[in-house]
C-alpha cells in the first residue's frame, strides 16, 4: 500500500486527511507505520547492514485483526467475498488525525493518550473493517506534532448496525465495500470537532474552507522546492559564492503574498488591481463574483478559491472598505487639527561647531532619521566625498533633535526615557486592546456564520420533527441535518446557556466592533509613530552626548538644567 507523508500534520488545529490507495500490498502499511521512511522518497531508511530502522516511537493496535497480520487477514476477507481482485480497485483507505503541536504543552496530550483517542475514533466510525491503528510523536519532518493513522480494508468483514451517516442500508453490510460520500466526510469532520472539543484539544471549524488553502500538491512542491534550492545554494557556498535566494516560494505562495501586500493598501477593486500590475505583475480578473489571478510565468489563471478565503470577493471587499473608512478618517483628523506655526522656529538657526569647519543652517521641520555612525560606516570610511555628505546630513539630523528636544520642553536625558517608556507603555496597552476587539469580532463572524448555517437548515429540520419516517427523511436529508445540528450545537456553546441572539443583533455588533477596530488601529498608528520618533530622538541624543567635538549653543533663556 503506497503511503505518503501528510502536509497536513505540520498544522495548527486537529485536522483529518484521507488517502484511498490501489496497492494490494496491505504489509507495506504496516511497515510504513512501524518503520522509519524518507519523507522525500517514502522508502524505508537502511542501516549499515540494510535493516529497516524502527520508528523511536509509536503505538500500533488492530480492530477486528492482529496487527502483525493484517495483509494475511485482509487478503482472506477480499477472498472470502470475492473483492479487490482487479487492480483498478480501491483496496485500502488511510486516515490520518493531526493534532494542533501546542496540545502536547498545553493540554498534556501524550502519544498514549492520542491512540485511545484513535482507536476509539476507528471503532466508531469504521465500525465491521479490519483496521490498523497507530499513533507516531515524531510529527511531521520532526516538528514533534502527534498524529495517528488509521488504515482500513476497503471491504468490510462484519455486519454493523446502521448509522446515521451511512447513505445505503449496503453500507452496513459485511461484504461491501467503504463508501465515503460528501455527506460522510462531513461526518468524520465533525466527529474530530467533537473528539477534540470534549478533550479539550485546540480545534477549528473544519467544514468551511480555509483562510490560506494549501494542497497536498502544493506542499509537496514547496518540500521539493527548497530541497533543490537548498543543494544548489549549497553548491554556490562551495564555491564561494553568496545565495541571492534561500526560501522556495511556489507560484500560489507569490499570489498570496503580492495580495496580502497590496490588500492592506488598496481602497477599491480597481487600485486593487492596478498596484497587483504596477508592482507584481499580476493579472487580476472578476467573472461572475469570482476573484481570479494569473502568475507572470502561467497561462491559466488561479481562483482566489483555491487559494484560501482570504483572497476572495468577500472578505477583500471588506478589506477595501476599511481601508477607505481609515484613509477618509485621517483624512478629517488632519484637516481639523489646528495648523502650527513654526515662523518663528523656521528663523532660528542652529549652529554645530566641529574641529574643522562650522556649519550654519535654517531648521526645517521634517520627519527624523538617525544619526549615522562615521566609525562604523565602510562606505564612509572608504569614500571621503560620501563620508562628507554623511556629516552634512548628520549635522542637519541633530540640529532638528535639538530643535524637536527644545520644542517639547525635555529638560534632561531622563524626562525622553520617560516619555519614551510612556510612549511605548501606550502602544502596548492600545495593541492588546485592538487584539481584543479584533478576538471579538472573530467570534462574531463565527456566530454570523453558524447562526446562518442554522437558519437555513432550521426548515428542514422542523419538517423531520414532523415527519412519520424519520429514518428515510434522515437518509435524503442528512448533510442538512449535520450541519443543523453542528451548527445549534455551537451557537449554544458560545451563547454560554443564554438566549441565542439574532442575526440582525449579531450583525450590528459586527459594525460596531469595526467601527472601534478602525479607531483603535489609527490610536495604535499614531502612539507607533510617536514612540518611533522618541526611539530616534533618544537615539540622537545618545549620539551627541557622546562625541565631545560637537558644541551645542544654549539658548539664553533656557532652563540652567536644559538637556543641552
């Protein structure tokens, strides 16, 4: 049975990946769970004398079979009810639940503890196969992740009684074959929701669509990628030579990245497109309320689908939206804000002597840099006209320092610290305020979205409470009654025992939460740039105290205790 490494078991919740394979060869599943296998290759890694090597951890059991014969065991259930003789045939399924690696530090799973999670997970839901069960710590490319397979025989051996997710009354049959239909796989999906939320494990919705979609095929050529980048720029070391590339970026990675880029400026679809032109060379196209984006180096393009929520019509148009409401805010914050002026400021000079020359300069108000270090800089020392142009923009640096220090009214080196520390307290508190709300509206849009998910199929559910034949109405209408009852399930575990609100009230807590989103990411926009300023201010001042040559004139009616 052909087994390959799961992209899925480097992530950050509890997920669930199935694999269907045609190898007749049921031993060779075995021995990828008991031995050490190249992640690149999948074939078993060799000691000196050519000797699997077994895996430094793990726990294997068996449903309805010994794990130690399970191919001899599945190949007399295929022969007994006269399956998987042909080789076009699916002869085995391979499960794999992953679980989020900060459960490990923070909730205390144990490998141990995530096979008895597994096994019963298997009994429940593979009910009548022959199955193999095995929990691995090692995680993915070491990362130390736990995660447990589950193979079964794609034939079942057993009769078992009919369940809920089941499609046909075939499919709780000895003799049959597995059948993972839509509405089955919606099913193991919740099941992992529920195994993780009643374990107290980290855990997402796992039936909507992700924010960034990373496929199977994707991570593998990112895997491939880097292998090869990483032994070419290894080969350039060798021979000297600097790497100007050392991270692989796959073509949808280029996508994802020029988007979020561009997103986070672009005030409507039409700016969105044009900086996506301008500075990625990224086609962007509308067709029928679908996003679509086409690489410099493809032909075809790629739906914003494949690449994630995050790049689709409805949550870019929300983006565009903010942006528009913060751009028009600050646009009226700097109208009604009183002008200063600074004639009088722009007459005084500054003067700064050194041991050669004296230079003498209007100060005019502009946006501080730091002060360059002419002992450390290369190119200065290097270069006598660069060195020359460094001190001039220096000197001009620290005449506006000295004007910026005055103009507040800073008497000492410990009044900046203090306002620096202040400064940068305020950043901080305004950052975990914005987090919080940014935490509530969240779980705002969850409940929106659950509280939809509810309403749509409240209807069908009413009309199976009424229905004389509940077990047939549950058959045709079963994903709709999952997804009724997931969703209920979940409003009510937020709603902690209260009286579920609306969606009318959800959505205008929605609006309120990003109407003080938008004024608490201006607040923290404008506490950064002060507490930027004061770091260079500081930093200035530190570089001025310290070069004894540089004479500062003192105004005469400064205070005798004046920083300068």
């Amino acid at each position: 049975m052909q087994i390959i490494a799961i992209a899925q078991e480097k992530t950050n919740m509890a997920i669930l990946k199935h694999i269907a394979s045609k190898n007749a060869d049921y031993g060779e599943a075995e021995r990828y769970l008991i031995f050490q296998h190249d992640e690149y290759t999948q074939k078993p890694i060799l000691d000196e004398n050519g000797n699997m090597l077994l895996r430094e951890e793990y726990y294997l059991d068996g449903i309805n079979c010994d794990p130690f014969t399970f191919d001899a065991e599945c190949r007399e259930t295929n022969a007994f009810f006269h399956k998987n003789q042909s080789f076009n045939e699916i002869k085995s399924h391979h499960y794999i639940i992953s679980f989020d690696p900060k459960d490990q530090e923070e909730h205390g799973l144990t490998g141990e503890q995530a096979q008895k999670l597994g096994v019963e997970y298997a009994k429940e839901n593979f009910s009548g196969h022959q199955a193999l069960v095995c929990t691995h710590t090692d995680g993915h490319n070491g990362s130390g992740n736990i995660h447990v397979h589950i193979v079964i025989n794609s034939v079942r051996k057993y009769d078992t009684e009919p369940q809920p997710y089941m499609e046909f009354d075939r499919d709780s049959k000895a003799g049959y074959k597995h059948h993972l239909s839509d509405r089955y796989r919606i099913y193991l999906k919740q099941k992992v929701m529920d195994m993780c939320r009643s374990n107290g494990l980290n855990q997402v919705d796992l039936l909507n669509p992700a924010e960034k979609k990373i496929s199977e095929k994707e991570y593998w050529a990112k895997r491939r990628g880097q292998k090869n980048l990483d032994e070419h720029n290894a080969e350039l070391k060798k021979k000297g030579l600097t790497p100007r590339q050392t991270t692989f970026q796959t073509e949808k990675q280029y996508l994802r990245d020029a988007i979020d880029a561009v997103a986070s400026q672009a005030t409507s679809q039409e700016e969105f497109s044009r900086l996506l032109s301008d500075r990625y060379n990224i086609t962007f196209k509308v067709s029928r309320g679908r996003y679509s984006y086409l690489h410099p180096n493809r032909q075809k393009y790629i739906t914003g689908r494949n690449l994630g929520t995050l790049y689709e019509e409805n949550h870019l148009l929300q983006v565009f939206q903010e942006n528009s409401n913060r751009q028009h805010a600050k646009k009226s914050h700097s109208t009604d804000r009183p002008v200063t002026d600074f004639s009088e400021q722009s007459k005084s000079s500054a003067s700064v002597q050194t041991d050669e020359t004296t230079y003498s300069f209007l100060f005019i108000k502009s946006d501080l840099r730091l002060v360059t270090d002419l002992l450390h800089c290369i190119k200065a020392q290097q270069s006598q006209a660069y060195a020359q142009k460094v001190k001039l923009s220096n000197l001009k640096m620290m005449a506006q320092t000295v004007a910026y220090v005055q103009e507040h009214g800073f008497q000492s080196k410990e009044d900046l610290d203090t306002a620096l520390s202040n400064a940068s307290a305020q950043s901080t508190d305004t950052r975990n305020t914005l987090k919080s709300t940014e935490d509530a509206l969240k779980n705002i849009n969850e409940q929106i979205h659950y509280t939809g998910q509810y309403l749509a199929n409240k209807n069908i559910y009413a009309d199976y409470r009424k229905s004389h034949n509940k077990s047939k109405f549950y058959e045709a209408h079963r994903a709709e009654l999952i997804l009724y009852e997931s969703a209920l399930r979940i409003l009510k575990e937020k709603s902690n025992g209260k009286k579920l609100p609306t969606l009318k009230m959800l959505q205008e807590e929605k609006k309120r939460l990003i109407k003080l989103q938008i004024s608490q990411r201006e607040k923290l926009d404008t506490f950064r740039q002060y507490e930027r300023k004061l770091r260079t201010v500081c930093s200035n001042v530190e570089s001025i105290l310290h070069q004894p040559y540089i004479k500062i004139p003192v105004q005469e009616n400064s205070h005798e205790h004046s920083l300068f």
